[in-house]
C-alpha cells in the first residue's frame, strides 16, 4: 500500500438505552344491594357449580391430549424464523425455536477440531535506568487462535498474533523466538514455523509436521445476512476450544484500528475477547464464514467484534503459501490529500499531493516529481490515497496505470508500469 500522510481516527461510542415496560394488574371490586337467599342457593350451588367449571377447564387444557397438543402446537414453540435462506429479499422460511439448541451444537461439534490454539513466546528488553545503559532481558507469551486449512499442517491466522516485535522508549519486544499449537482434545504441543505474513491485511500462514488433520471448510462469506445465526471459536485468554453464539450484526463494516488501517469486516454480536484472534466465526452449518480479528472496548461498548469475511483470504492465503507474502503492485509515492479549503489557501488542486517519489520506483521511471497532484486515475476522479489504491490494487504487477497530474497549474497524462511492492 502506498503511504499516507493522512492521520485518522476513527472512534466511536456506543450507549445502550433500555426502556423498561411495566404491566400493572388493575382490579375493581363494586357493591351491589345485598339480597335474602338461603343457605344451599347462596352459598352451596355456586361452590359445587365453580368446581365443576374448574374441573371441566383442566381436564379440557390437560386431560384431553388432542385439545391440550392443539392448544400448545398453536403457540410460541410453533412460530420462528429461518435464516438459511440463500436469497437477500429478507423473506425467510419457518421453522421451529426448539432446533436453535441443536444449531449450535452441530456447528461446534463440525469446527472445534479444526481450530487450534497458539503460544507464542519471544524476549523483552526492558530499560531499567534512567539514563538508559541497563537492559534486563525477560521472556513473555501470547495466546491466540487458529484454523487449520489443509490436512498436512497448514494453520491460518493472524498477523498480529505471531508477529510481535515492537519497541518504545522504555523497552524492545523481539520477534517470535517460538510459537507452539495445541490441537482439539490434545495437549501436545506441536512446535509451528511461519509460512508467510501479511501486516496490510492481518492474515498470516504457520506449519505444523503433522498430518492428517481435520481441515476446516467454508462457506461463501458474500452471502451472509444480518440477523443469522453466527458462532465466534478459538481460545480466550487461552481457554482453549471455547464458542460463543449471537448473530451478524453487520456485512461490509469499515473499521479503522489503532494503527490507522481499515479493514471491512463482519460484525457480530457473539462474544471476542483476548485470545478469540485468528479463531473461526462459522455460520449455523459449523462453515467458516470469517476470522475474528478485532473487538471495540470501552465503556458503554458491549458485544461489537468484528471478523474478515474468510472470502477475501483465499487469495492471500495461497500467495502467503506460495511466496511467503502477498504481491501487490507498486507506484513509489508518499502522498498528502488535499481537500477543497486547502487547495484553495495554497493555490493548489484537489487530489494527491506527491510529498516523496522513491528512487528507481516506478512513479520515478515514469517522471512523476515532488508537488505534482494526482487527480486522475484511470480516467476516474481521485481526491484521496484509498481511491488511488482501490484502482491500482484493480491491477496486476506489470500492468500499465493511467495517471492526470496537475504540476504548477498544467494538466497533463502519465502512463506508468506498476512495480512490485518491497
């Protein structure tokens, strides 16, 4: 991905807001004129009678299995709402509550032997002086999840569960020194190698020696629907072969994490936590239908994780397989967008500002310079860098992008051919 220059921030707040009904009982007694009556037709007649009455409700509602299963049969248990249909016009079949139960016991029952949990262990450097010429070193681990997407050892995953390295001003994390994977109902730890890693999309390929294993499978991610059932598996805070059911909240989701990336995702209500990253999100057939990944947490925030929708993976898991990571076509530029007012204070034109063109890239072997704006792409307008991205990421490596450029008040067209990103 090209860089930009662009901050974001993208954080919301979610406030629940419940509003409570009351039902009251409202009951009403009124005097009517006392009258002279004997003993048996006052008193006795209306016992015997509101007995038999009584009698005659209950064996009616209990006694008579026909009247009693035509009764229930015309109730609640009879009235729900299937979400299995393939069709997006929102109109489902019936069918009957009672079944959700056993839903969600085949669908754990069809993944859990194929999800993993991962450890990873790797060195932390931590200054323990105030002028900084004191290191002591110590050891950590991670725990997250995984899914195994071949029988000979193949487990997709994260990328920020196996790739840890990070540093500040007070200490250094390394990269993994060991990553280990225990499989369902066994505790052997098999010792895992990293195939290939993608930062950009969070994905990352590891390899286990062992075969035959149960391979997950999956399900067209493109199809889902909001309000179907759906099931978050993995290991939170390392309880291992841990589920938790709820529904697709949402398809197609942007969310921006901390580190500026956003990604568009599945949304669901079913619960993520520490640990549930790089685990599987199955529909009600137990077929992986995305790869939990992130959560928002805070205050007022509950039930809001989130999952890549596992058809966007496919193409990247084969590349992180065949080449150890993904390759994507280049143009060789720090961007800087430039919107309306700013155009305006410096005399400029919305679009892309170059700030930075990299040596032998193919913007420069195009003769693309420092302060030219790109404002086309492909013959399609451009204002900021995702826009540039989305249509270059449209091309292979090789290929020939179209640029318009504004350089000091002239239009003119460039045509380059993309490289490969470093």
């Amino acid at each position: 991905m090209e860089e930009n220059e662009k901050e974001k921030n993208n954080t919301s707040n979610f406030k629940a807001v419940q509003n409570p009904t009351t039902y009251k009982v409202m009951s009403s007694s009124e005097k009517t004129p006392k009258s002279k009556v004997g003993f048996g037709r006052g008193i006795l007649l209306p016992f015997f009678s509101g007995v038999v009455g009584c009698a005659v409700v209950i064996g009616t509602c209990f006694g008579i299995p026909s009247i009693r299963n035509s009764i229930f049969n015309n109730g609640i248990n009879n009235t729900s709402y299937n979400s299995s249909n393939s069709s997006n016009s929102g109109l489902v079949s019936q069918t009957s509550l009672s079944n959700y139960s056993d839903t969600s016991i085949y669908a754990a029952n069809k993944i859990l032997p194929s999800i993993v949990g991962i450890k990873v262990e790797y060195n932390v450097n931590s200054l323990i002086s105030m002028f900084g010429n004191q290191v002591a070193t110590s050891t950590a681990t991670a725990s997250g999840s995984g899914i195994i997407i071949s029988d000979d050892g193949y487990i997709l995953t994260n990328n920020h569960i196996v790739a840890t390295s990070s540093e500040d001003s007070f200490y250094e994390v390394s990269e993994a020194t060991k990553i280990t994977v225990t499989l369902f109902n066994d505790d052997t730890e098999y010792e895992a190698k990293i195939i290939g890693k993608d930062e950009q999309t969070d994905l990352a390929v590891i390899k286990i020696d062992k075969t035959g294993l149960p391979k997950a499978e999956f399900a067209d991610s493109d199809s889902i629907k909001v309000g179907e059932f759906a099931m978050a598996v993995g290991s939170p805070l390392g309880m291992q072969d841990s589920v938790t059911a709820g529904i697709i909240s949402a398809v197609n989701r942007e969310v921006t994490d901390s580190d500026g990336k956003t990604y568009k995702l599945i949304q669901t209500d079913a619960a993520i936590n520490a640990g549930n990253s790089g685990g599987a999100l199955v529909n009600s057939e137990g077929k992986v239908i995305g790869i939990n990944t992130l959560k928002l947490q805070g205050e007022g925030i509950e039930g809001m994780g989130f999952a890549i929708p596992i058809n966007s993976t496919t193409d990247i898991t084969s590349q992180l397989i065949q080449y150890s990571k993904v390759r994507r076509p280049y143009i060789g530029i720090t961007g800087m967008e430039i919107d309306s007012q700013t155009a305006e204070k410096y005399n400029l034109v919305e679009g892309i500002y170059i700030r930075d063109v990299e040596n032998f890239s193919a913007a420069e072997k195009a003769g693309l310079k420092i302060g030219d704006v790109i404002i086309e792409a492909d013959g399609k307008s451009v204002k900021t860098m995702d826009e540039l991205n989305e249509i270059k990421n449209s091309h292979q490596i090789g290929d020939e992008l179209k640029l318009k450029i504004n350089r000091e008040g002239k239009e003119s067209e460039i045509t380059l051919t993309l490289g490969e990103q470093p």
